[in-house]
C-alpha cells in the first residue's frame, strides 16, 4: 500500500451510536495480522467485561459492532474500550483508538502497554453540555484587527482560592479574569495545547509550590480527546467536554474567540500508533522513524490517512467545541500541501497561525517555513509567528534590543514596523530575506513574548540596569513598539500586569530545567515574589509557583498603570486602521518614514500613517476621527529634538510615556512646536491630525 496515496473516505471512524442502539466502531489500521475489542467497565477502566475480534473491512479499516445480546449491557454509554492488536511477526500490543472522543483518566506509568482506554460516548448527549458556534474572525474588521492573548488553562485561575483552580471549569467561573480579559481588549485568546497529552498524572491537580507534575501540553497522546488533568473531573468521560464548551460559550459571549495551540508534527512517543499499525503514521527514514522535532517521533503528514486524522481532528474542533482558530506547533514538520488542505476544510474565516522556524526534516521546498518565501503558502492567511521583531525589539535571550539601546538592529525593527513584507523599498529598512518573508501583512504574526523564552518583564529585568518603574518604563516602549507595528498581535497572558517566571532557590533543586532559568548583575527584586535571583525561560514542566499568573499584581500601581497603557495601546489600534493595515498595497501607500537623514536615525524609528485608506473595523468598534497620525519611537536614554516638517503644533498626543489611548493627553512632557517634537527617552509618541 502506498500511504501517500491511499486514502479511506470515510467519516465514520471511531465510535459511532447506531439509531437502533448498537455502537459501532471503526478503525484504519493496514499491517497487522488482527485487532481484539476490548470493552471495560464505566465505573472502573481497568475491569475487562467482554471481549470480541474485529472484522476486517476493505481498505483496511476494521470494525464491530457491538450489541446487547454479547456484551449483557443495554446501554454502553461511558464504558471504556481499547484495542488488543496482533501484528504480522505475532508481537501482541495494546493501543489506543486515534480517533477516540474522550478516555479514562490517565496515568502515565512507563509500561509501552499502558496507552490509554478510549470512552464510548456521544457529543450529543445531554452530559456534554451545549455546543458552541464557531465565531472565527467575525469578530474582527480583518485578518489583522487580531489581537490574541496566550494562555495555559491552568495558569490562569492556579493559585487563586477557589474550587477546582487550574481548570477548565474554574476559568470560566472565574469572572473577575474573564472580565479582564475584555476590558484589555483581546480580540482571542489562545490556548496552550488542550488535547490530550502524555505524561502528566491526571488525578494531580492541586497548586504545588515546589514540586511538578505540570506540563505545557507538548507531548500529544490523542488528537480528540482533551486533557483530561484540566477538566474539574477527570473520571467522568463528558466532564471535559461539557467544561470547555461552557468556556467557549462564556468567551464568546463576551466577544472574545478561541484559538487553539496543536501539535500535529510529533507525539510523545512512538507506541501511541505504532502498537496500533507499525510504519504507517510516521515519517520513516529508511527503517527508522525521524526523530527530528527532538521532541517525539514526527507525524508523517504527507500519507494521506494521517492527513485525514489532522484534518478531521481539525474539523471535530470547529464543529463540537466553536474553535475559532489553530496554532501549528513546530509547523516546518508538516507539510505544504497539508497546510493548503487545511485552510480548505476549515474555509475562509478560521484563524490559522505558527511556527515557521526553519527547522524541519522534510525536503525545504516541501516545508512551511520562514524565509524560504518561494516555498512557503502565500494567499491563503497563514501567519508565522515572527522572532525578527521578537528579538530586534527586544534582544534574542540574553541579548540587548532596540528597547533597551542596541541599535544595530535599527534596519530590522524598521522591518517589523511594515510587517515584514517583501516589496517595501526604503533605504533605512533591512533587506535581508529572513526578515523581510511576508507577500502580505496577514502572514505576520507579531510578539515580544511568548510561553517559550523570558517574559518580557523578565527579559528587561535580566538586561536592564534600573528601579522597577525605570523597568515598566521600557516595558511600555516595547509595547508601543508592538501595537503599533503592521501585521497580527500576540501577547503572553499576563504580560499586561508583568508576568514574571522567578526560580526561587527552594524550586531550583527540583527544577526539571534549572538550567535554563538565568539571572544577571541587572535584577532588581520584586516586591511581591521576594529575593528571587533566577527566571525561567523553558518552565514547560516547573512548579506551579513559577507557572501562574499574579493577579494580585494588579493592585500594584506599576503594574496597574502598565495594564492600562496596553488596554489603551489595543483600543488605540483597533479604533484606527492605519496601524493595521490589511495589504501590502496599503502599507506602501500609507506608511512613510521619516527622519531616516536625521543624526538620531539609528536610534529614532518615526513614520507617518494614513488612516483614511481603510474602513475595516470589527463588532462595537468605532473608528476615530484622525486623517493621519504620526509615531516616534526614541530608543534613546535622552530627550531629544526632533525638527521635521510633518510635526504641527495642533497635532493631538495619544501616546506618550505613561498614558495610551484614544483620548488626546493634556498632562504630557511631549511637546509640538514650531516643527520640533520633543520627545522623553524611551518612549513611544502618538500624534494624530483630526479630520
């Protein structure tokens, strides 16, 4: 059989309740000699009631059905069942169904047997709670309009005193955070993985201050079925079900979409489907199975039945949990053609977005990646997650930025601020393909932070020499720098109230990664966590102590005061389309530089914006009566003077150092007048001409 050409069409693999009561299920499984079902007990996963082999169909998929008069039970509703499976050489092995909807509670134990039991349950009982609508994009004016928020389930509400902290369930019973979230402004948010993963203990969920059995979700176990250690109730099969629906459904409610974080290039280990059929869903280099996201053995995507499984995995989403948009971890693993299959399935208005690092075990005219722009999906809105304005604006891990006075990468930032596209033509800009890799703004996906690397608190705490407010000062620069850059918006949950990842010494010992968390001659301790000298840049499997997001941190003023700058920065951008724009076209024609000829070229970024080229605005935004505004970004440490001719004296100040938003500032240290600006270091300056 040829597995990049076969293909069984249909939709029915899995489990299926038959109108006259029977459950039938179905499995794609080619080079095995035979498959036993195994059924176990609903209220204990481990018992085994009844057993029966499956009949092979063409196309090699196998099937049963099973009724009451062999199993004894009229009704199968949240037993449990796995796969016993005979391969060609006699090896007998367990798996797990791929395409099960719901499983038992999982513990991981080391034995290649343990893999997992699906659950025969129906999404359209009662038990799994209402169905979300997919919203996708609607909510916005266009692609670009985006504004998504990053969060992992359980940071969000761990650590706060209610019931069930760390869930599904607590988030969307958590008010006070959803409340947040709108008033921020956030278009999305988007969670990290939620599908079901590997190698945390399910049954652990309590806030722990030391040790871990926390996971970012890197490790897939089933592409259906969600994590059972963020639902409230675990043993139940439709708890997370019903859970997250309720979460999509109050997410939408306040206007807000869902993305979701999927890792369709690898899976934890290579049993989870080679118990099931040996050599058919991954990718094979000879007799071995590429090993190269260095995280799992990696998804064959270019065989058509595993493009099935992500596609139908995708679409599962959409239509029973209102998935609104999908972020591709390590994305250069999958290919091209699979990604032009999926914006086919999922149509126009879903959000697709990820990373695009070039990096990958494909032939590079087969893989999605950035900077090889002959190869990569142009026109089909596909964003790549964009480390060129990450690392100018801010500095590459340990490095220094254009926030914080590294102006050799001037050319580069100047780069982000158009969006990275290919055919602007000015001389102050860098021309290097790496960073110039987008044939629109739409493939932009642009961040200063994310859940891999330091938090931006932490990356100017660990590079900057200053008190805290000298610290949320460059925070807000970066952020100016941020919204106002063309392209999408990506922000790390809590950076609004200055995330912080602290390693303290009595978590370091047990760390997993201790020695990724960093410290410098720089820090400066905060109030709230103590005399903490280490923060994490790779907590994927840290305490929940490092993990969590600080709420209460909003009771300080520094960190009010920075929320309320990045709210106003999101108002600012979505209530004007010139920092926004949804083509290149309009990028050339609207966005000038300025000042490129100036003595403080290298460490001022200025250009003009022409806000009447677009009227794209989403649900309940108005625009603001401004005709052009004017940006200033002084990377600086001294006030300067700026003498241009685009600088009027009756020009409204809507950004400074402190304050942000759509309303002009009174009480502002900027001053305009007689063609000067004068501007305060490290600061970013939005001027606006009224209609």
């Amino acid at each position: 059989m040829d597995l990049k050409k076969f293909i069984y069409k249909g939709d029915d693999l899995g489990v299926t309740f038959k109108v006259d009561g029977t459950i039938k299920i179905k499995v794609w499984a080619p080079n095995i000699k035979n498959i036993i079902l195994n059924l176990y007990s609903k209220h204990d996963s481990q018992r085994l009631i009844f057993s029966k082999n499956m009949v092979k169909l063409e196309e090699d998929v196998w099937s049963i059905i099973l009724k009451e008069r062999e199993t004894g039970y009229p009704n199968l509703d949240k037993f449990f069942y796995d796969f016993k499976v005979q391969h060609l050489d006699g090896t007998i092995k367990y798996a797990l169904d791929p395409y099960a909807k719901s499983m038992a509670s999982f513990i991981p134990d080391g034995d290649a047997n343990n893999i997992g039991r699906g659950a025969i349950i129906s999404m359209n009982s009662e038990e799994a709670g209402k169905k979300p609508t997919s919203i996708g994009m609607s909510n916005l004016g266009s692609p670009t309009d985006m504004v998504a928020y990053e969060i992992h389930i359980r940071d969000f509400t761990i650590g706060l005193d209610m019931e069930d902290s760390g869930t599904f369930k607590a988030f969307y019973e958590y008010d006070e955070g959803v409340e947040h979230l709108k008033e921020l402004g956030v278009t999305h948010v988007q969670f990290l993985p939620i599908q079901n993963y590997f190698t945390v203990n399910e049954g652990e969920k309590k806030y722990n201050e030391l040790e871990s059995s926390y996971n970012w979700g890197y490790d897939p176990h089933n592409y259906f079925t969600l994590e059972g250690w963020l639902a409230a109730d675990a043993e139940n099969p439709y708890s997370r079900i019903k859970e997250l629906r309720n979460l999509v459904n109050k997410l939408h409610e306040n206007g807000i979409g869902v993305i979701m974080d999927v890792v369709y290039n690898h899976t934890y280990n290579w049993d989870i489907f080679e118990n099931l059929t040996p050599g058919s869903y991954y990718r094979m280099f000879g007799e071995s199975i590429s090993g190269g996201t260095g995280a799992g053995p990696t998804l064959e995507s270019r065989n058509l039945m595993v493009r099935k499984l992500i596609i139908d995995s995708i679409r599962f989403f959409i239509d029973e949990y209102g998935i609104d948009g999908f972020r591709f971890d390590l994305m250069g693993f999958m290919d091209i053609e699979t990604m032009l299959e999926i914006r086919k399935a999922v149509g126009d208005n879903i959000i697709l977005q990820g990373e695009a690092w070039n990096f990958t075990d494909l032939p590079i005219n087969e893989a999605p990646v950035k900077g090889h722009i002959a190869n990569y999906p142009h026109k089909i809105n596909l964003a790549v997650f964009n480390d060129s304005t990450r690392d100018s604006y801010l500095g590459k891990i340990h490095e220094k930025g254009f926030v914080q006075g590294n102006y050799n990468f001037t050319d580069i930032c100047r780069a982000g601020i158009i969006g990275n596209i290919i055919d602007y033509y000015n001389k102050s800009v860098s021309i290097d393909i790496y960073h110039r890799f987008a044939y629109s703004p739409n493939e932009t996906l642009q961040y200063l932070s994310i859940h891999d690397g330091f938090t931006l608190w932490d990356k100017i705490n660990l590079s900057y020499d200053g008190t805290m407010r000298e610290r949320a000062h460059l925070a807000k620069f970066s952020l100016g720098m941020l919204f106002t850059s063309q392209g999408k918006i990506i922000i790390q949950g809590g950076t609004e109230i200055g995330l912080t990842k602290p390693l303290g010494s009595r978590q370091r010992s047990k760390d997993p990664e201790s020695d990724r968390a960093a410290t410098s001659k720089f820090i400066n301790f905060d109030d709230d966590i103590g005399n903490i000298t280490h923060y994490h840049e790779n907590s994927y499997s840290s305490s929940d102590f490092v993990n969590k997001i600080r709420w209460d941190r909003k009771e300080n003023v520094l960190f009010k005061e920075l929320n309320d700058y990045c709210s106003g920065l999101i108002k600012l951008r979505r209530c004007a389309n010139a920092f926004r724009y949804s083509t290149s076209e309009n990028i050339k024609k609207g966005l000038k530089f300025i000042l490129v000829d100036d003595f403080n070229a290298y460490r001022v970024i200025a250009y003009t914006l022409d806000n009447t080229i677009e009227y794209n605005y989403g649900s309940g935004i108005d625009r603001v009566s401004y005709s052009k505004f004017l940006v200033v970004h002084n990377a600086s440490f001294e006030i300067l003077e700026l003498k241009d001719g685009e600088f009027f004296e009756n020009m409204d100040i809507l950004v400074d150092s402190k304050n942000a938003g759509i309303i002009p500032i009174e009480d502002t240290k900027i001053v305009v007048k007689d063609g000067l600006l004068t501007i305060t270091p490290n600061t970013t300056v939005v001027l606006g001409v009224r209609e």
